[in-house]
C-alpha cells in the first residue's frame, strides 16, 4: 500500500526528470528539462492534483516565487497524543525525501505545532516528537543529519482560532522551510 502512495507522490517528480524513451532509438539521456506535452498537458495537472506539497517545493526549488515564500505544509495525519504519522498519510514525507535527494544541498527546518488543547507542556514535547520522528525519517533513508533542523513550537504559533475545530485541526501541522537554498531560475510555468 505504501508503494501507491510514493508513486502518487513522486508522480510529478518523474513527469519533470524523465524524458521518454523511444524504443527505436538508441536510449536518450534523462534531463531535468520539462518535455513540452508533460509540462502542459494531463499528466502534469494529474500529478500536480495528486501531489501538490512536491508540485510547490519543486517549483519554488527551481525559481518560480510564492506569495507564502519559502515554507510548505506536510500534509501528515496523527493519532490524537501520537508522534508517529498514520502511515497511509505519508505521501508529501516520501515526496520529501526524493526531493532532498535529487537537490542535495537544500537544508530544511522541519516545525511542528499543535492547537491548544491539553497541556501546553505536553503540546510542545508533541509538537518536537513529530518534527524528530519525520528528521529521522530522512535521516534513516540516507539525508544528512545535518542538513535538518527539527523544531517543536507546541501551540506558541496558531494560523488559525483554536476556537473552532477547523482552526485546531489547521493549527496540527508540519511545516518545512527551506534554510539556505539557493534557487535555480528554469522553465517551468507559471501556474
């Protein structure tokens, strides 16, 4: 089952790295270079649908700026009090590791908050539980230690009224931010 979440995942990744091959022909060379019908076509808007946390990391990474700048939401879920992620959620985390691989100089700080509800103790020992687990989700799949921060920051930083359960559940994230990444301006259209 996680096999279809990485391929939904890396679904755009693939669509921007890999060039066809022709079968006829001697194999081509894989380019970073968009092919013209990936680029405007169904496959893309499939994969950016599917996966739309590696759809905005890669095209920030490539030059394409954000009015919400260099910070992107891990959409993972979590038991109530858990610090491990459900693991039919972990789609944008995968998404994650093949972008740090593919761009290998990119440092990241990973944030984890929570609402407000319960113990702001215990918030903030969660909230740096969560942001540990996924740096050593990178970590034990080859990413450099030290190209990771991991910062809990409890419930200090609502987005949202922690009034409402809407705004807890927006208030429950994880948040990657881009440290030092010095973008590449490409080709890639803008949305």
């Amino acid at each position: 089952m996680a096999g279809k979440f990485l391929s939904a995942s890396c679904l755009f990744l693939l669509a921007f790295t890999l060039v066809g091959c022709d079968q006829s022909e001697s194999p081509k060379k894989y380019t970073l270079e968009p092919v013209d019908g990936i680029q405007s076509g169904d496959s893309e808007k499939t994969a950016r649908k599917a996966a739309p946390f590696a759809d905005e990391l890669v095209r920030f990474l490539r030059g394409n700026n954000r009015s919400i700048g260099d910070t992107f939401r891990l959409r993972l879920e979590f038991d109530p009090g858990g610090f491990a992620p459900r693991i039919e959620t972990i789609a944008d985390l995968e998404a994650l590791l093949v972008i740090m691989r593919d761009f290998s100089e990119m440092r990241i700080s990973i944030e984890g908050h929570t609402d407000s509800g319960g113990d702001a103790k215990k918030n903030l020992s969660l909230s740096q539980r969560r942001a540990d687990w996924v740096k050593h989700f990178l970590i034990e799949r080859g990413v450099s230690a030290d190209r990771m921060e991991a910062q809990g920051y409890g419930d200090t930083d609502p987005i949202a009224d922690n009034e409402t359960e809407k705004g807890k559940r927006e208030n429950r994230r994880l948040m990657i931010r881009v440290l030092n990444f010095d973008r590449v301006p490409s080709k890639l259209p803008r949305r």
